[in-house]
C-alpha cells in the first residue's frame, strides 16, 4: 500500500514539474530569450566597436575628419567649386 501511495504521488508530481510554472516549456522560452538577449549583446559590442574606431579617427586622422566635415556637414574648402542639383 504504501508503495502504491508513493507511485501516485510520483506520477501526479511529474506532471507538474514538467508543465507548472517552472517546466519544460519555460525553460525552453528562457533559454530562447537568452540567445536573443546574447544576440543582441553581440550587435551591440560590434557597434561599440566600430564607434570607438571613430571616435579614435575623429581625435587622430586629419584625412578622416575632413571625410566627415565633407559628408556629413557639407562644408568645401575655399577653391573648390560646388555643383548643385535641383529637382
């Protein structure tokens, strides 16, 4: 008898422990969130990455800062002749 009480209290632990709040299918969502979060974490040293490269160039190469005062803010150097397109 009581090994049969225990077996009952078994099979009705383990559905629960599979399916309740803390089962198979949370983990399974957490650990998908998780590579999402390490995804983004990844994007985001890249992108940290490549501002500090250009905050290292904006400090250091001449040629870089006049690429992006040219691009960027559309300033020319006093002899150079300017072309401008309308539609």
């Amino acid at each position: 008898m009581a090994l049969a009480s225990v077996l009952a209290i078994c099979i009705g632990y383990l559905p629960y422990q599979v399916y309740g709040p803390g089962g198979v299918k949370r983990t399974l969502r957490l650990e998908h969130d998780m590579a999402k979060l390490l995804e983004g974490n990844d994007r985001l040293q890249r992108s940290n990455r490549t501002l500090r490269q250009q905050i290292r160039s904006l400090k250091q190469d001449r040629a870089y800062i006049e690429q992006v005062a040219r691009d960027e803010l559309g300033m020319v150097r006093p002899m150079d002749i300017v072309f401008q397109f309308r539609r």
